[in-house]
C-alpha cells in the first residue's frame, strides 16, 4: 500500500513538473511576442507619434549609386548603408525593375560581399519575366561604373548557364518530382534556354587606366596575368578577383 501511495506521489510529481515547464515555454514565448511588439511600437514612436511609417531617405537606394572608387575607399561604412536599407527601389519607385536589380548586385559585387550577391542572382534568378539580355541599357554617365555593371551582366549570365547546364531552367516551378527533375536534367541541349548579356554590355568600351577592385580584406591582385582574376571584367579594363556566383 505504501509502495502504491509513493508511486502515485511520484506520478503526481512528475506530472506538475511537465506542467510547470510548460508554463515556463508559454511565458517564454508570450514575453518574446511582447518584447518584439515593444521594440516595434518603439521604433515607429520614433519616426511619427502617430504609428504612420515616415519615410527616411536612407531606407532607400540612391540611383545610381557611388562609382566603384568610392566603394573602396570605405567598405564597412559603405556596407552598413546598403544593409540598412529597407527597400530595393529608390523612393517613389513601388515595382522593382532589372535595372534596379543590377545595381544591387552591382553594389555588393565592388564591396565583395558573398553572401549578398549570390542572394541578388537568386533573386533575380526567380524573376521569370527578366531576361538576362533585356536588361536596360542604364547609359550610366560614370565610366567606371558603366563598365563595372557591364561586366555583372556577364557574371550573372555565367551564374544562371551553369544551372542551366545541370538541367534546370528559370520557368519551372520550385518543386519539382523526381521524374520532373530527370526530365530536364535529359532535355537535349538545344531545347534549354541559354541566357546572354545584353547588347550594350556586349559594346561597353573597356577602361582605358586599369580598375583594380579590392577584396573585403583590402587584398589585390597582382596584375592582368593573376589566374585568378574574373576575365570577363578584364576586358572591360576591370581587376577583379573572379567572385562566387555559384548559388543554390
């Protein structure tokens, strides 16, 4: 009798205490949700006391932005403005455009930021209206810059060919079956949709003093010979160490 009174005490013990870390997860989470509506409340009493989003320039992209030498001269100051931002668009602007996209991966190309440019290939990638070379011809009055988005042009059409070549294509869905997948990886190679650069990428004159774009280290090639170097830029007269465009 006793053995059964202790068993049902432990019972009773064990069970309270499910409870109370239940309880526990349940307040965790309730003062999370509280925490981040205070934080929010917070940031628009900051901006308007009515709770009304007030626009701030530095939410948005300049267009165009800094040429490439200003980049360089301070990229952490420079990379937090442009990861600040809270819009792909310049203000007033409410679709977003090819040309606009490009810019965005033109910036964090020159500021050699990894992670951010494989997301604008992917990004773009999904965009299955915007095809590489119907990209407009943005006739940037920087010659420099002008150069520098020609040669993105050609790194977002090396990007999208590769996965082009392992079977996939910008208008299929997101899921695919395994079939689906076999499919296309079998498609005849005449039958897949091969991007190219625009015409005006194409025509781009190359820089006549040599552009040499550092690393997010500040590291440099050695020259126009250096293997590694992204051949496509150097014919726009561009150094540039060949980025990682491949993205999943």
């Amino acid at each position: 009798m006793q053995d059964l009174a202790t068993k049902h005490t432990e019972v009773s013990l064990k069970a309270f205490g499910v409870m109370l870390t239940k309880a526990a997860v349940l307040w965790s989470k309730t003062f999370q949700v509280l925490r981040r509506k205070l934080n929010q409340n917070n940031q628009f009493k900051d901006e308007d006391t009515n709770g009304v989003y007030v626009p701030n320039p530095d939410d948005y992209p300049t267009f165009p932005p800094l040429p490439p030498r200003d980049f360089f001269q301070d990229p952490i100051k420079q990379f937090d403005k442009v990861a600040a931002r809270k819009f792909g668009a310049p203000q007033g602007e409410y679709e977003d455009k090819p040309l606009y996209a490009l810019y965005r991966f033109y910036e964090f190309v020159a500021l050699d930021s990894v992670t951010n440019y494989r997301n604008c290939l992917e990004a773009f990638w999904r965009k299955k209206t915007w095809p590489v070379h119907e990209i407009p011809d943005p006739q940037d009055p920087d010659p420099e810059r002008y150069a520098f988005l020609a040669g993105c042009t050609y790194l977002i059409v090396r990007a999208f060919n590769a996965r082009v070549t392992l079977g996939l294509d910008r208008q299929m869905p997101a899921l695919l079956i395994p079939e689906e997948a076999e499919m296309l990886r079998n498609r005849p190679d005449h039958l897949r949709t091969y991007e190219r650069v625009p015409e005006w990428a194409e025509k781009a004159h190359p820089l006549k003093e040599l552009l040499v774009v550092p690393t997010h280290e500040g590291g440099v090639l050695a020259g126009k010979e250096d293997k590694r170097a992204d051949h496509d830029f150097l014919d726009k007269g561009i150094l540039l160490w060949t980025p990682h465009i491949s993205f999943t």
